[in-house]
C-alpha cells in the first residue's frame, strides 16, 4: 500500500543517468500530479564512490535539478526539467552524508542501481570473497567502518538506522539483475555474518523488506554535444543533461514495509511477482542488445542502431529470439502474459533508434556476466527439453570472437568487464580450441560446461560468426 505521510524521501545510491532518467522521472511526474496535495516524496541521491565528480558538483550547484532529453525512433525530442532529486550529497570515504540521510525516519525506501558484477555473487549465489574490492570492505565493515561496495555501504546506513530506531525500511534494486531483491538481500544478509554483526543481521530480517523489479529505458551516456542542444531548445545551460529513448517501463513486486509511493498513477506497474515480465527483458532485451554490440563491433560499427539495421545482425537476433527464447517463456503450462513476438518487434525497432547514438562500447561490457546472466538459462532450457540451441549458440559464438579481439589487441574500443579475470579470458584465447575453452568454463555454464551438445553448438555457430565478422561492410 502506498503512504499517506508527508515528505518523506527515497534515498538512491547513486546518481548516475540511468536513474535520473528513469526512477527520478517517474518521481518528478508524480510529484507534478500530487503538487497541491501536500502528500509529497522527494529523492536525495549520491555515490558511494568519487564517481562523476563533475557531474555530481554540477547537479549540487543547480539544486538537484536537470534537463531529461528523450527521443523517439522517429527522432521526435522532447526535454523536461526534472525536479525530483532535492538533495545530492557529496561523496566522502566516510558516507557520513549517505549514513545519516539512510539512517532518518522520514526515509523510507533506499534504492540502487547495480551492474550485474557489483553483486560480487557466483553460480550459487554466494558472495566471491575473491574479488578483492569485496574482501577489503568485509575487513572495513567489521572494524564498524563503512565501504564502497553496495552491501558495505548499506551495512553503514543499516547500522546508523538500527541504533537511532529509524524504523523498517525498503531496499529497492534498480537494476538488471534476475530476482534483484531476493539476490541482494542474500548478498546483504550474508555480508552482515561474516562481519560479525548478528544484532544487525536480525534487525535486518525483521525490519527490511527487498522487492524483485525490472527496469526498462534506454539511456546512453550523456553525448558532449547534449549541452549545447538543451541550451538551444530550453535557454538553460544546463551543466548535467541527460538523455534515453521515450520508452519506459517500470514493474515492482508490491513488498514495501513502510509505505511507498503512489506509483502506479505515473505507470508503474505494481504486481505480485515480477518474474515473467523479468525474464523476457532480460532474455528479449538485454541479451539481443548485448548480440548486437559484439556483432556490430566486430563488423567495424561505432553504434546500437547500425547493427540493428544491418540485415544479417538484425537476421541473428531475431532469430535467437523467435527459435529458441519464445519456446521457453511460452508454453502451454506457463503461458506468458506479454506477447512475445510484438514486445521482440518493439525491442528491435527502439535498437534501430539512430538518435539514440548508444555505443557498442557500453553495450558489449560485462560479457563475463552477461554469458551466465542473460544467455546461458536458454541453452539449459533448450536441452533440457532436447530442443536445439542453435539460435541462442551464435550469442557466445559472437562474445568469443568479440574477446579474441580484445585478446589480439584489436577492439577499437576499451572493454570494460568488471567479472573477467583477464588472465582467465586471455588463457581462453590461447587455448588449443578457444571454443572448447569457452564450452568448459564453469562460470559461464555451471553444471553444463564441457557438454558435448553445447561445444558442438558452439562450434556450428563459431564458423558462422567468423564468416560474418571476416566480411565488414
């Protein structure tokens, strides 16, 4: 149920684009509607690391406020002043600014956008201790200093809550991840252990609730030349301008422990389980975009939409998608409540979005979370129920060949993968059959690495994306 208090706050860990042109928006259209009812909510945002030091300044010196450039396919723009997020807060290693926001009654939702890598989970959900980012803030938080890493940051402000009696509280992902809530509460729950804090650990189970969501809206990063088109449409020179596509969708489980907003009069859609509408993003959307970066980058293109119009990296995806993902969110004792082939047809049109300028370069990171995330649950559907995995084969086919560039020193590009161990990807290129290596790789595949079924895939797709990737346009 939404609340009917007065001014309370949403307190967003950090403020990037995606979350000023999505969650802020559907905050500041809200705000609008609800303006003379005195029921009002506001964000307060900031970084848990000396990210964006500019733009984080320049939102600081212009009060929170910014201009939202959207565009459609047919290059229709549109520009809105966004007046949700009332207060930012400086970065400082300490989070003091973060801590005492988070820790205040009056908040009673803290949400965050993570990459799928910030989760610092493996295969079985566990948190990789490994990773020495994770490692140094489990150390920090059990000496009852705060860390950089979405769990210790939370830990901090959790810890300051439950000593000043803030009451309960909802943590809310934002973010791409498959069952984000339940992942990250997990996550969260576990870190709390293993620094120590039992007392926190049950105030946590008893006063937090972490709903499942799916977010949906295209958002590049901000062009050099956005500022001067904001000027020139709006008079403002405006110093943290942000763009992203006109779509956007938002779906939460309705699981708030201490009132929320009334988001659904803005078009959030406020359901029961998110589950469905999540994996066909995540199969549908982010992994076809992911197909297209790698096939267009090594095709020799700078942008989403150039692959997307090329006929034979559009063919790929389509196919992918119609053979092998349909078939599994489809079936006659799970039918699927969205049309599948329509939202496919709508995916591939928003792609083709030329105004958009998405680069491959953003788009193709993170394949060492995206392989298992977002691509590898079609190849266990599909065999499990002897169905052929060709289509879906041609995905890691594609990131392979996008890797051994990146291997050769070929990318035109910086890849950026916060999961890939590069010795671990380079021992994959040197391989007597890079293919193999990549079929037996267990973070990729889990249990199904080294099945005979998924190397033969690979390997028919393999010869199919270096015929591809050998003829640039």
């Amino acid at each position: 149920m939404a609340t009917t208090s007065n001014h309370l706050v949403m307190l967003h860990l950090g403020v990037g684009s995606f979350h000023r042109a999505h969650q802020a928006w559907y905050m500041h259209r809200l705000r609008l509607q609800q303006a003379d009812s005195g029921d009002q909510w506001s964000l307060a945002g900031g970084n848990t690391r000396p990210d964006m030091p500019e733009t984080v300044a320049a939102l600081a010196a212009q009060g929170g406020v910014y201009t939202l450039e959207t565009v459609t396919p047919a290059d229709e723009r549109h520009y809105e002043r966004i007046e949700s997020i009332r207060r930012i807060i400086p970065y400082e290693p300490s989070l003091a600014g973060l801590v005492a926001v988070g820790a205040d009654a009056n908040t009673r939702i803290i949400s965050f956008t993570v990459t799928e890598a910030g989760y610092y989970l493996d295969a079985q959900d566990h948190l990789d201790l490994g990773v020495a980012d994770l490692a140094a803030d489990l150390e920090r938080a059990k000496q009852g200093l705060p860390g950089s890493c979405i769990y210790a940051a939370l830990t901090a402000i959790l810890r300051a809550r439950m000593a000043g009696g803030g009451g309960k509280l909802t943590l809310l992902n934002c973010d791409n991840l498959r069952h984000n809530g339940d992942r990250v509460r997990k996550g969260l729950l576990s870190f709390i252990l293993l620094a120590g804090d039992t007392a926190l650990h049950a105030w946590v189970q008893a006063n937090t609730t972490c709903p499942n969501a799916m977010v949906d809206r295209i958002t590049p990063r901000p062009a050099p030349e956005l500022r001067a088109r904001v000027r020139a449409a709006t008079g403002w020179d405006d110093a943290a301008p942000i763009m992203g596509e006109s779509f956007i969708q938002w779906v939460i489980e309705d699981n708030f422990c201490n009132g929320r907003p009334d988001w659904e009069k803005v078009g959030v859609q406020m359901v029961e389980s998110v589950a469905p509408f999540e994996e066909a993003k995540i199969r549908l959307l982010n992994a076809t975009h992911s197909c297209i970066a790698w096939a267009g980058t090594l095709v020799g293109y700078q942008y989403i939409h150039e692959g997307t119009l090329d006929p034979r990296i559009r063919q790929m995806a389509f196919d992918y998608v119609t053979n092998d993902v349909m078939p599994c969110l489809d079936t006659p004792e799970h039918p699927c409540p969205l049309d599948l082939a329509a939202y496919r047809d709508v995916v591939l049109d928003r792609f083709g979005n030329a105004a958009i300028l998405d680069t491959n370069q953003r788009v193709a990171a993170d394949g060492f979370s995206k392989i298992p995330g977002f691509i590898a649950p079609t190849v266990r559907e599909c065999l499990a129920r002897g169905a052929s995995i060709d289509s879906v084969a041609v995905l890691p086919a594609l990131f392979l060949a996008f890797l051994q560039r990146w291997h050769r020193g070929e990318l035109a590009y910086v890849y950026q993968d916060q999961a890939m161990d590069p010795a671990v990807a380079h021992a994959i290129c040197d391989a007597a059959d890079p293919v193999v290596a990549l079929a037996g790789n267990t973070s990729f595949w889990a249990e199904l690495a080294g099945d005979p079924r998924l190397v033969a895939a690979l390997q028919k797709a393999t010869l199919q994306v270096n015929q591809f990737s050998k003829d640039p346009q």
